[in-house]
C-alpha cells in the first residue's frame, strides 16, 4: 500500500473569508482555495466555526488524487493569539470570537501538530522568508486593509508583544478600498507612520493596501522619512493579500519539525 505523503497546510481566514494552502516541505503550494464566511453572528459558536474550517481543510484532502497527509498546519487569525494554548483571546472584527480555542477546536476533526498566530504577524513572516523583507533583519510592515495594524521585526526576530496581537495603530483612519485617499488623510497616515519609523529606524517599511492606496501614500511616506530619518525604505509588500498565507505556511514546518522531534 502506498504511503501517504506529508504535507504542510495553511489557514487565512479573516472576519468574512478564507484562505488555505497546501505544500509539500519547502515548496511552492499546490493548492490555493478561498471560500467566503458567513456573515455574524453565524459561526459564533467554537463547533460549528471548527467544522467550517475543518471542513474546508479535510475538502482540499479529499480533491487530491494521491493520499496526503497533513504533518504541520498553521492558521492566521485575525486578532490576538496566545500561542502557548492556541487561543484566539481578542477579536476585534467579531468579538464572539474572542476566546475562540482554535487548536483544540481542529484538533476534534484533525490529528496533525497544529499553531495559532496573530495573522499580521504571520504576513510579516511571510514577507522576511519569501517577500519584501527577506534581505532585511530590521522591518516594519504595515496593513493597511481593513482594520490598520503594524508588526515589527527586529534583529531578524518578529516581536509580538505581551497579548500576542499586532501592533494597533491609535487614531488611525481607516480607508476605504473604494475611496481614494484624500491630502489630509495622507497627512495624516504619513506622520504617524514616519514618527514610528523615526523610533525603531528599520531597513524597510512595508505598505500592504489596495494599489490605489499605495500610490498615494507611498512616496509621501518615503519623502517624510527621509527629512525626519533619512534611511529606511519605504516598498509596497511583494506578496500582496497572499502575504499571511505564504508566513502560515513557515509556521507550518516549523510546528511540523517539532511535532517529529517529540514525537
């Protein structure tokens, strides 16, 4: 009987999508799908959220035509994430998801190591390994969509903070995809992100926002930073909305190497 083969498998999933992505180790996925989520306050209670994504899991298995078998599975979620016990502890987007024990809640339906984190951290993991950041130790990356959040790499070493969330962003506008970013919006985005470039004076600034969104602010930040502390770059992210994928799936052979070694 021919044995199964090991895969990694990612999760993305944000208040009203997700993502997943399947790869063998070291390689490029095989399999991308992107479902919607239904609307609040559906999915509010932990079972039926872990048999949607379960679900959705065990479906991309099940349209393979070799056996496969999941031996790391890493999810981004989108809040803050207690990795120690594999909780989604606050939501801000759906807060009936505060609490949401998202590895105990896959771990009914699949038998595989699995890791929570935050999903703007695992964007920025996903843009150091195969993206904008690879070459630089010291980084910032910015989100822009939805609701604004930072993360912050430092010699080569993601800092996630005491509550295990991204960095918030007070005062922050919120911009709209559909809307073009006007002057006072701009001046308003570009001196809060260069104060915070200012302080932790990184390699490189990454804007992950909709296209029209980067053109705009883009090089006013980088004109910005370059009076108040000339040095880092500003650069559009290079793996897009596929950015928190791309870093789950790192999180993934990493959680995958460790589940073989207590094994």
């Amino acid at each position: 009987m021919t044995e199964p083969k090991s895969v990694l498998v990612a999760v993305d999933f944000t208040t009203d999508e997700v993502r997943l992505a399947m790869s063998f180790f070291d390689g490029e996925p095989m399999v991308r799908e992107t479902y919607p989520l239904p609307p609040s306050p559906a999915l509010a209670d932990e079972n039926a959220w872990s048999w949607e994504i379960g679900g959705r899991i065990s479906s991309m298995f099940a349209h393979e035509g070799e056996k496969r078998s999941a031996v790391g599975i890493a999810v981004a979620c989108p809040g803050d994430v207690d990795e120690a016990t594999g909780k989604m502890t606050r939501c801000p987007g759906r807060p009936e998801w505060d609490g949401l024990a998202v590895v105990d809640a896959l771990r009914r339906h699949i038998d595989a190591p699995i890791v929570a984190l935050n999903r703007t951290h695992a964007a920025l993991r996903g843009e150091s390994e195969h993206g904008a950041a690879e070459d630089a130790p010291d980084a910032i990356y910015v989100s822009l969509r939805g609701t604004p959040a930072a993360a912050v790499k430092t010699s080569s070493r993601i800092v996630k903070g005491a509550r295990g969330g991204a960095g918030t962003l007070p005062d922050f506008p919120v911009l709209d995809a559909d809307e073009p970013v006007n002057d006072e919006t701009i001046e308003e985005v570009v001196g809060l992100l260069s104060d915070l470039a200012a302080f932790l004076d990184p390699a490189v600034v990454i804007l992950d926002a909709a296209e029209a969104h980067l053109a705009a602010l883009g090089p006013a930040l980088q004109r910005a930073i370059d009076v108040v502390a000339p040095g880092p770059q500003v650069v559009p992210g290079a793996l897009g909305e596929n950015a928190a994928l791309v870093g789950a799936l790192g999180a993934a052979s990493i959680v995958a190497y460790e589940g073989e070694r207590s094994a």
